[in-house]
C-alpha cells in the first residue's frame, strides 16, 4: 500500500484520538483548522494548567520511605536501629508514607513542558515553567504514555484531568521534524500498525465530539455477543469473539425508532484485486461487517442496525452503499492528504448519510 500523509494531518489525526479533545474539543477550534498551530496551543493550555497548580499546590501523592529520624514515623526498624546504635545519638529508623509532589501525573506534565520547549522554541516559558516544578520537588522520569488513561480515571486527580489530557498529546506528536507541518510523513516512519490504530482512535474521537452533543452515544471497543440458541459443551470455548472500532447509538433520532451504527475501521485499500484482474471489495471485510450486523439482529428489539466500512483513501475515493436483508452497509474513504476541513467534511460525510438533519 502507497500512502504519504502530510505531517500536519498525522497531528490532526492525533488530536481527533486525545482525549483532550473528545472533553475540551470546543478550546482546540484553531487547530482542528490549522493543525500546525497545535503544538503550541495545547502547550498554552497546559502551561495554562500548570501555573495554576504551581500557584496553589501541585497534587500530591504518597511514597513509602525509610529513614533515620529523631521521632517515632510509622513503623519502627528494630534491628537496624539497634545495629547501628542510633539511640545513643538521639535517632530511630523508621518505615513510614511520606507525602510527595513527585506523583506519576506531575512527572507526565513536566515532561510535557520540556517537549514543548522543544516543540515552540520561541516560549521560554515551558522550560521555565518545568524547571519550577523540578523545584517543587517533580524529578522523577515520565511515567510509561500507556498510564495516562489510569490517571485520568483516578478519583483524586480529578483537577488535574485537563493537565493530563495536555500532557499526553504533547507527548504524543512523534514527528520527525517540527519545521514544516505541510512535508510529507511516509509510512513506513510510524508503521503500518500504530497508523492503522490511530486512524480507529480519530474517527472515534471525532464522532464522540461531533455527534456526543446530538445525542449519539458513541462507544469504542465494545465486545458484541453471539445470537445463540443453542450451542454444543465445547463451543463456548472455541467460538471467536466481535469487538467493533465504534459504535454509534441513539434512543430515536427523528422519530422512527432506535439506530445502532456499527463502524468498523481499516487501514488498507478499500478494494483488491480478484483472480481476473478486477479491482473488487475485500469479501473478508464485507464479510466482517455482515458479521457484527446480523449476530445483533435479536438482540434488541425494534433497533436499526447499520454498517459503515470507513477505510482512507489509498487508490481512489469510494462511496457506496448496499442494503441486505434490510440492513444499510456504507463503504466509504477519508483522504488523509487533504486538507485539514476537507478531512474533517469527509469523516462527517461518511455518517451523514445515517444521521438525520438536526
């Protein structure tokens, strides 16, 4: 497969999958419309986030310790204390939690700030802004990317949901150069699999923002059960699962009942070619689709269930949709390429179709 995406689409994709965008999507307007101004903004925003706390008080978290001390903290270490005769200078060593600032999420942030420094290297503020939070007592490395989502679920960081959100964007832009947001991403540079996983992650995203105020409930990674009516001892263990890309739901959009629209997300070629040479649909991906519609079938009554294969454009852009056995199945493409509101008309008009006008 032959794709070229310009860098500054690879940031818009990223941000469409952060979940900074999906809670605050209404603050990063200027750049959904300028991707290249995105760095930047959401460094603002998270310098913005920052201040406040450095102002009044970074969260703080507990980390077990053990010391020599002049009172009882915690729990006393007998042994040590006596083998090194602490008593006779007025000391005991103790275990105990002592409270800190170095926490996961403030580490994540002053990563973040030194990323953008690197990033927006006409703002001094962010390597000053990091250099105050090294003073505060945040020294330790980043934690793992992969932990961001955790932190944003603990109850006890809830202040800090934006920061987070910023800090993980920022640390997200991968770019190979921060020169020119138009040049051209190759690939191969982020690999077929992290790109496929994103292009899934934006589209999610995307709709989540776009449809979420409409009354869609839009749902990523659900696990899809089997309308079974009989089975034999051994097949439950045997029988493959279904996990949709997206799902979009909605109780009754314009009257005429409950819909239920299952996307599904592929990073290659909408067609391929057949054994006589003609440029086809994949069977395997029609047949995945067909699939996930018709195991729901019984499962809820009176709900309308409809397809949308979404694939970027790789040979040529598709629209085309089919109905069988009652169930509307779209096929369409999003070109990676165009520009920024074109991109973003494209994945709306690849729903629109489902969605009626407001």
């Amino acid at each position: 497969m032959t794709l070229h995406i310009p860098i500054r689409n690879v940031w818009l994709l990223q941000l469409y999958a952060s979940s900074l965008y999906r809670a605050h999507g209404a603050d990063l307007v200027a750049a959904e419309r300028d991707p290249e101004e995105l760095p930047d903004l959401v460094a603002r925003i998270l310098a913005e986030e920052v201040t406040v706390r450095l102002h009044t008080g970074l969260s703080v978290g507990f980390r077990q310790a053990t010391r020599d001390v002049t009172r009882v903290r915690g729990r006393i270490n007998i042994l040590t204390t006596e083998r090194h005769q602490l008593l006779s200078r007025g000391q005991i060593n103790c275990t105990f939690d002592e409270i800190v600032t170095d926490t996961p999420a403030n580490r994540l942030a002053k990563a973040a700030l030194e990323r953008a420094a690197a990033l927006v290297q006409s703002q001094p503020r962010y390597r000053s802004l990091a250099l105050q939070m090294g003073a505060a007592g945040v020294r330790g490395p980043c934690p793992p990317l992969g932990t961001a989502s955790a932190m944003q679920r603990e109850r006890l960081l809830g202040r800090d949901r934006r920061m987070i959100a910023a800090a993980e964007l920022l640390l997200t832009l991968t770019i190979p150069t921060t020169e020119s947001g138009n040049q051209m991403l190759p690939l191969p540079f982020l690999g077929d699999h992290y790109l496929r996983k994103l292009f899934e992650h934006a589209a999610y995203g995307f709709y989540g923002h776009r449809l979420g105020s409409q009354g869609w409930d839009v749902q990523h990674g659900k696990r899809l059960s089997w309308d079974i009516s009989r089975q034999s001892s051994g097949m439950a263990a045997v029988l493959p699962g279904m996990t949709l890309d997206i799902r979009l739901r909605h109780s009754d959009p314009s009257g005429a009942g409950p819909r239920q629209i299952v996307i599904d997300t592929k990073f290659t070629s909408v067609t391929k070619a057949n054994q006589f040479g003609q440029e086809t649909l994949s069977s395997g991906h029609v047949y995945q689709i067909y699939a996930y519609l018709m195991s729901q079938d019984g499962s809820e009554a009176g709900t309308k269930s409809e397809g949308l294969m979404l694939h970027p454009v790789v040979d040529g852009n598709l629209d085309e949709e089919v109905v069988i056995q009652g169930h509307r199945i779209r096929f369409a493409t999003v070109d990676l390429a165009a520009a920024p509101d074109e991109m973003a008309q494209q994945f709306l008009k690849a729903v629109n179709e489902f969605i009626p006008p407001t």
